[in-house]
C-alpha cells in the first residue's frame, strides 16, 4: 500500500499550535485560600476541592517552531478510532529538529511548507474564533 504524503523525510515545516492563556477564578466559598476554617480548624474547601480554578481567558494561533520531519505515520485505524475532530487530517509527522519538544507528533493541517502560508493560516484561524 502506498500513502501519499504532502511533505517527505527531512522536509523543513513551520508548525502552528493553538495557545490558550487562563485567569485565576477565586473560589467565592474559600476567597482562594482553599481550604475553610470551621470552629478553628481547617478543612479542605468543599467548592473547589483545594484545587485553584481556572478558566479560558483567550486562544491566539501563533507559528511556534520550524523543524524537520522525521517520521510519518498515517492512521490506518478504523473510523471508530479515528480522532473525532474533522479538521484534523489522518496523516501525522514526528518532527525532529524542534529542540525542546522534539518527538511530538503533529497533524498535517498544522504544517507548512514556509513561514509566509503558516502565518496567512494563524491568521485566518484567529479570524474564524473571532
């Protein structure tokens, strides 16, 4: 079986990622402290479990490193299996010259053959979340 592949071993890709930022969210029972005081002793908050909370303060995709690739994998799995994002295409590359992160796996839908196309699609991406 042979599998076409838009980029080759040893390719230079430039890779966007999605990075979403988060803001502390105070817990309203505890004031943040995580943990409650009740007839002078201290109890884990019963809200938030004595975890701090966070939400979603924004996403922005961004060009985040150029690499080569090093391994392609193309899911020959059954749909069942399959990653249930429709954007996300079968075809998966190892990149191996990233430095730190080397070895992650990334989908081809966020490689690029140069600097100029990965920053029109980081553009267009932030532009569709508006």
């Amino acid at each position: 079986m042979i599998f076409n592949t838009k980029f080759n071993l040893g390719d230079t890709v430039y890779i966007i990622t999605k990075n979403t930022t988060y803001k502390k969210k105070v817990c309203n029972t505890c004031d943040g402290m995580r943990y409650v005081i009740i007839k002078g002793k201290k109890f884990i908050c019963p809200d938030c479990n004595g975890y701090e909370r966070t939400e979603e303060d924004g996403s922005e995709w961004s060009v985040t490193v150029s690499g080569e690739i090093g391994q392609i994998a193309v899911e020959a799995q059954s749909k069942k299996y399959r990653n249930n994002n429709k954007k996300k295409s079968t075809t998966e590359y190892m990149i191996d010259s990233t430095g730190v992160g080397s070895g992650t796996v990334h989908y081809e839908c966020d490689l690029f053959g140069s600097l100029e196309e990965a920053t029109k699609e980081c553009e267009r991406r932030n532009n569709e979340n508006l």
